[in-house]
C-alpha cells in the first residue's frame, strides 16, 4: 500500500463535498500537472491517502482511498490527462495544519514541506504515521 496527499480549495471542492459522494466516490479530477498526474498513475486501488484544504485552511482534514485506478479524466478531451477515484473514508479529529507539519522537525523531508504548490504527491509510511498521530487518528 501506498500513501498520498491530495489537495484541494474548499470552496471548489471541500472535505464535505467528498463525503456526500459516499461509496461512489469522485474522480480527483482537473489536474493538469504532469508531476501530480504521474504520481495518479502509480496509485493502486485500496491505496490511502489525506484530503488536504488548501488556501485559507492550509490542513490534513480527513482520510480518503483510491477506488479507482488511472483512468481518462471525464473534464477533457485531452488524452494527457487521467485522474483516480476517491471515496473519503474518516475525517480527522484534529485538523493537522500546514504549520504544525513545517515546525515538526520529523516531517522535514515532507513534499508537502518542500513543495506546498503540487496537488498530488506522495507521502512515506514514516510521514504518514507521523500525521496520523497530529491528527488523533490511527495509521
């Protein structure tokens, strides 16, 4: 199993939104990185991975899995362009910000920490420990 990050704007599509989706899932879809889309199409289904708010919030607000592997992203024409399914699996209790991930010395090497504009990427298994215990959850 693998572990990622997956972030988005609330406002365009927040933890909650993904939860009403339910089993059924959603695409993760409208990436047009190539770095986030290569790392869509090393995911597995059954792999975990945290739903991060982006912008205002800045944090690890809830545990989703692949449901799906990558496929054609259903927004465009472009065969460039493919994204996974996701279904949200728990939130978090505690909201583990952007700021509490920087100032904890473990989590330096973290992508998120490195390179905080990328949508998708992945997470060690040591990180996700790590974050899963900020957020009173376990791994």
């Amino acid at each position: 199993m693998a572990y990622w990050l997956f972030k988005s704007e609330p406002a365009t599509w927040g933890w909650n939104d993904q939860v009403a989706k339910g089993d059924i899932g959603e695409e993760w879809d409208g990436v047009r990185n190539y770095q986030a889309r290569n790392f869509m199409r090393e995911m597995a289904v059954g792999d975990l991975g945290f739903f991060y708010h982006s912008q205002t919030e800045k944090a690890v607000v809830g545990v989703i899995e692949v449901i799906a592997t990558a496929h054609q992203d259903s927004t465009t024409d472009d065969e460039r362009w493919e994204c996974v399914d996701i279904k949200a699996i728990r939130p978090v209790k505690t909201p583990v910000t952007l700021d509490m991930i920087k100032s904890d010395g473990r989590l330096d090497d973290m992508i998120l920490v490195r390179n905080s504009r990328l949508s998708v990427q992945p997470v060690t298994e040591a990180e996700w420990g790590i974050v899963c215990g900020l957020a009173g959850i376990e791994p």
